[in-house]
C-alpha cells in the first residue's frame, strides 16, 4: 500500500516525531533548491512520503544491525540522507554521501549542517574512495554493470550492497553477469510493487568481455 503523508510514512517506518521534523525540513530544502537546480523531478515532490522517503527507509529493515553507510551518486540525498536522519540518533550510525557533482554536494552539505546530521558529503567520484562501511548502496545510480565498477572497492572490504533498482532488474542483472562473477538475491520493494532491492552478497572478478 502506498504512503500517501507523513503519518503514513511515520506508521510504516516507526519514526519518531523527531525524524518527521527533520524529513519534513528536508522536503521543504529540497522543493527550495528543486527550484534553482535539477535535484529530483518535480512532479515527484507530492508523492516524497512514499517515492522518495520511504523508498530510502525500507533498507534499513533489510540491514538493520548496520551502522556505516556508502551512498554512491548521493545526488539529491536518497537514500543517504533518508538513511541519515533515521539513524540520527543512534550511536555510531554514520553515512557517507559520494556525489560527484560540485552543485550536489553543496545542497547535501546544506541539509547535513542544517538537520546536524551524521554524515560526511564527498565531493567525488565513488570508484576514488576506500571506505570500510556495512552497507553500500545507490539509486537511480547506473546500470548494474557500471555500479558494480564504482562500488568494488566497498564490496571487497566487506560491505554488502543494497541497491535500489526498477522492474527491468533481470535484465540488468544479466546483462551485469557477462562483466562480473556475482552472487546477489533480489527483494521486492515495499513503495513500489514493480521496484526491486538487489542484495549483493559477494562481487568476484571482472570477466573479460
């Protein structure tokens, strides 16, 4: 069933008012700065409780233990700054937004210093970091292919991936295995019955192609 609000989004995801404040802030930086540069598309913006906040939350019930998070292409802050302020106020919890972006990037350090948010915006490509974290994640990133590329250097240091991805995931995931030896399970979407959540488990060699 989609989140139509935020007291939907708050009953599916067990926020606190605390998290609603700070997602609510979010929205309204994020319609602000909609405004002046290509962040999400606008006719998205009515339906954040679900597409968007929502859709970055339900990771956090497939790697609930996790503390240390990647956000590959972070672009407009999903999942990471989802992810960043429900895990605000647990100890040690910590995102690392990577976007490559200059623009980007100075809208996600607006949101992290204004919501005093644990998380650290790199203003980099993602294939350039070495970041030892639990999970590491992307949305609306690349193909599998190309993401498995910028996201090799986490998966080889134990991070599991958790990658957003649309309906056509089996012929992304095909095509992604003529370039990888890759083992990963597929979990359907809670905010999207057509959207997929590809569990990486272990990223092998590239294959030559």
């Amino acid at each position: 069933m989609a989140i139509t609000d935020a007291e939907g989004f708050a009953k599916a995801a067990r926020a606190t008012p605390g998290q609603i404040a700070d997602l609510t802030r979010f929205l309204d930086m994020l319609t602000a700065g909609n405004e002046v540069m290509n962040l999400v598309g606008p006719a998205t913006l009515p339906d954040f409780w679900n597409r968007h906040a929502w859709d970055s939350a339900q990771l956090l019930r497939l790697a609930p233990n996790a503390l240390t998070w990647a956000d590959l292409g972070a672009g407009a802050g999903f999942p990471g700054l989802v992810l960043a302020i429900m895990g605000k106020d647990r100890p040690g919890f910590h995102v690392h937004l990577v976007e490559s972006m200059t623009k980007r990037c100075r809208f996600l350090t607006q949101v992290v210093e204004a919501l005093d948010l644990p998380a650290t915006v790199h203003n980099t490509r993602a294939e350039n970091l070495t970041l030892a974290v639990d999970i590491v994640t992307a949305r609306a990133c690349a193909p599998l292919h190309r993401l498995f590329g910028y996201a090799r250097s986490y998966l080889a240091m134990g991070a599991q991936g958790l990658f957003l991805k649309g309906q056509d995931v089996v012929a992304d995931m095909t095509e992604a295995a003529r370039y990888w030896e890759y083992e990963a399970d597929v979990v359907p979407s809670l905010s999207d019955p057509g959207g997929r959540i590809v569990r990486v488990k272990r990223l092998g060699r590239a294959r030559k192609v």
